[in-house]
C-alpha cells in the first residue's frame, strides 16, 4: 500500500494531559451490530468497506460487528492491507501537511481530551503512513465520505473497537 506520506506520523505519541476529558456525542451510543459477513477473512481482522461506510470485525468465519464509519473524501480515499501499529487513549493531533496547507489556520498541535481534537477519544494509528483509526468529536460526520484518508468513528464505537483488537490486527480496506 503507498499512502504517500512520509512527513511525521500522526503526534499521537504525544500523550494527553492527565486532566483530559472524554468527549461524548449526546445520544451517541455503541451500537454494534453483529451481522452476517462473506468474505475469506480471519477472525480478528478488520475490513473497511469505504463504499458502504462501515467497518467490519470478523468475529468468527461468517460473522462481523459492523460500525458506521466516516472515510476519505474525493481524491483521499485509499485502498491496501495495512495493520494497527499504535494503540493511543484521549491522543493530541498533529494535522499532516496536506490538512494543514488546506486549514493554515489549524494549530501544529491540538492537545487531547479537547473539543478541537479531531482524533476523539481513541485512535489506533496504521502502519505506513498518517492514517488511523480514531473516533471523533463531530459525530454527524460519521457516515460520510469527509477525511483525509483517516476512518473516523463514533467515540463509544471506537471505545468499543479499541478493547476488541491489539497492536498487530491486519486491517483490509476496500471499495
């Protein structure tokens, strides 16, 4: 997979202030569905169907918890085999070049646990590149095609994912 990126990875390394607080979206509850999933794929591993707008974890052959999710718009959708190279709780965000030339505006660093962190309360970052997994604090974004290539999840869903998978899960994203 090329993300081609190659500046520094997302600054999740940069760990919340111990005063951070969990963001929650009114009403916005986990809600996994555990449905029927084709596909020859291993229990374990995560499957992001950007097309659909969901992501998928195999549970056992034939069945999945499905999220809704949030993925890249026009010209920042990707598709390859990747896997979960970092696990992060209420993470601050350093925005990549390409956000940052579009938002001059935006902060080198937001801090976690605040209202104007796009990662929300979690986020597992995806090996080669600046993309992650992460929730985040702009619920009704979930759903849409409305990232840079990140997947952006419910903060009750990705709090959900989180204790479901490990550093090391192969992650498939697709159309």
């Amino acid at each position: 997979m090329s993300f081609g990126f190659r500046a520094a990875k997302i600054a999740l390394a940069v760990a919340a202030s111990a005063g951070a607080f969990v963001l929650t979206a009114p009403g916005a509850e986990a809600r996994p569905d555990v449905v029927s999933f084709r596909g020859d794929y291993s229990p374990g591993t995560i499957v992001v169907k950007t097309n659909e707008r969901r992501l998928y974890l195999v549970v056992e052959p034939g069945q999945a918890v499905r999220y809704p999710v949030g993925v890249g718009k026009a010209g920042k959708r990707w598709e390859g085999i990747t896997k979960i190279d970092g696990k992060y709780r209420n993470p601050a965000w350093a925005p990549p070049a390409d956000v940052k030339r579009d938002n001059p505006r935006i902060p080198d660093v937001i801090a976690g646990g605040t209202p104007e962190n796009p990662m929300g309360v979690a986020a597992m970052t995806l090996a080669g590149g600046e993309y992650a997994i992460h929730g985040t604090n702009r619920p009704n974004s979930v759903g849409g095609f409305v990232s840079y290539g990140c997947i952006r999840m419910l903060n009750d869903d990705i709090t959900d994912l989180y204790q479901r998978v490990s550093v090391g899960t192969q992650v498939i994203v697709t159309r």
